[in-house]
C-alpha cells in the first residue's frame, strides 16, 4: 500500500509527538500512520523548538499556512471552454483530465472538473446531462485500515493476570457511545470488581476531548488507579498523555473482540435503558447524566451478592 501525501490532521500529528515521546524513527510512525516518510520528517523539524515537537502549535501552524496560502483559480476561462467541448462529446472528467494534462494543463484535476459540472448543474446548466455515469461523485478515500495504528498501543495479552483474578480494585475498561447522526458521545468507564460505572458527556470523538473527560472522572480515583483497557478506537489514541496524567497502564483489546471489555460493554447497554439507540445525545445534560450514573451504582447486583457498586467501591477503597 503507498503511503499517502495528505496533509496532517490533528490526531496524527498527536500520534507523531508519541512516537517522537518514544524515540521511534520517523519511518516507523510514517508506517503506523501511513504517511511517506519525508512528510513525518518536515513536519518534526518544521515544528521542534526548545520544548521539542509541540502538536497543538503544529496543528495551528499548518492551520495559518492553509488560510494564507494564494488561491489559484485552475480553470481559466479558456480551460473552462476547452472542458465544456469535452464534456459535450460525452468524455469522462478523468478522460478530459488526461488529455488537458497532454497539453501542458497538468493542474486540472477530475475533483475539479466535476466541482466544475455541479456549479454549472446549479445555476440551470446542462452539462450533467452528458456524463455517462450521472451518480454524485464522492472524493475516494483509504480504507480503515489504510488511516494507521494507534502508536504506542500494548496490548491486552501483555495486561497482568491479576486483572483478570479481580481481586484489586483499580482496573477500569473505557469506552464511547455515539448518539445518532453522531450528535453527541458518552465517555464511559466501568471498574472490574466494584462495577462502579462513571460516564462523561462530550461534544465529540475527537481524542482530545475524550482524554480530558477520562482524566477528569479519574483524577479523584488515582491513588487506586492500576489499568485502563480500551477498545482500538481512535478517540484512545492520545493514551501517552492518559498514563501521564493518572499514572495508570493502558492496555487494548484485540480488534472486535468486544468479549474482553465485557463489563463495558454490559454497562453500556444498561445506559441505552435511559438513552436509547437512534437517540441524539447532544441535549443530554450533565444533571441526567448524574441521574443515570447514580441510579447504576446504587443498585443491587446479584454478582456483588446484591451489594451496590458503590458499596463494594467505597468498603474496597477504604480497605486498600
């Protein structure tokens, strides 16, 4: 698979500064993220200063380079004529491409020509009208795979036994839930042995938002922290940044493998009790996530021998 020349996004190039933070080379994150090689390399030397590689300034950097480059408009009203004939012999904007490029028009691409027939389609031109394949045209993209790994991530068979024993408190597993149209997510935790469950209301998967919301619901509990197990989700990617913040081992399951944060997942579903799927969750407030998180941990459950989570939490806490 070639690696492509797109420009960074936030996300990777927080997923560059982990690799950087672990002294990986710049042709192993280009690998796991799938960029070339030169591209990972101009942007660590492009943005390291006295405090190293600073992604948020990166990110705002490339942000101010964008909005000031000079736009060059490609279709002059010359090459607008020359693809309007080609259009109306019924050649495919790729066909016209390739033929505008024999001719020195290098810079005229297929995404243009056809941005070029829907402005004509929506000012009542028929241009349309003579393309054999009349579907919207979608920019292709890569494949799940082809957006990368996560960079550091350890997996879950490299997580220590003891968690598994549930004997300590401590071990939580992290998860999200999407409202529908992606309006809105919940940010859920749920703690082995107690069954304790904590959910934060977030505007968005973006991995920054969500590594917030995990250290603010977790900051209180860092005395007894010891995992964090995640799902291979994007949203977990700055993880790096979890572990220095609370001190705890991150560890990921194994790609749909939702069995091994079962606890989870379980507690997810009690949460679609009150929030159901096909649900928006932008509208939620914090006062109905309050309700719902203490209606979960002060009921009974039949596998703490009809204890409540926070019983089992608190006389465990106390205990430890």
């Amino acid at each position: 698979m070639s690696k492509t020349y797109t420009r960074l996004t936030e996300d990777e190039r927080y997923q560059i500064y982990e690799g950087v933070t672990e002294k990986r080379s710049h042709r192993e994150i280009a690998d796991l993220i799938n960029k070339h090689h030169s591209t990972v390399s101009r942007e660590v030397e492009r943005n390291t200063g006295l405090r190293g590689y600073r992604p948020k300034q990166a990110q705002e950097s490339a942000r101010r380079r964008y909005q000031n480059k000079p736009r060059y408009r490609k279709l002059t009203a010359d090459v607008q004529l020359l693809v309007t004939e080609h259009i109306k012999h019924e050649w495919s904007p790729d066909q016209i491409k390739g033929r505008l490029r024999t001719e020195g028009l290098s810079m005229v691409c297929a995404t243009t020509i056809y941005g070029f027939i829907q402005e004509d389609k929506a000012s009542g031109g028929d241009l349309h009208k003579y393309l054999r394949h009349r579907k919207p045209y979608k920019r292709r993209s890569g494949s799940p795979e082809a957006r990368g790994q996560i960079i550091g991530r350890i997996s879950i068979d490299e997580r220590p036994s003891i968690v598994d024993e549930k004997v300590r408190l401590g071990d939580w597993e992290a998860d999200t839930v999407i409202g529908k149209g992606h309006k809105g997510v919940l940010v859920t935790l749920a703690e082995r042995v107690s069954k304790k469950t904590l959910i934060a209301h977030v505007p968005s998967k973006h991995a920054g938002v969500v590594k917030d919301a995990i250290i603010k619901l977790l900051k209180s509990e860092k005395a007894h922290l010891h995992t964090i197990t995640f799902d291979n989700g994007k949203e977990f990617a700055y993880h790096a940044q979890l572990k220095a913040a609370l001190g705890a081992d991150n560890y990921f399951a194994h790609p749909y493998h939702s069995w091994e944060r079962g606890l989870n997942e379980n507690h997810n579903g009690l949460i679609r009790q009150y929030l159901p799927k096909g649900m928006a969750l932008d509208k939620v407030t914090e006062e109905e996530i309050r309700v719902i998180q203490n209606k979960l941990n002060n009921r009974p459950r039949k596998l703490l021998d009809y204890k409540t989570p926070n019983e089992v939490y608190d006389a465990m806490r106390l205990a430890a």
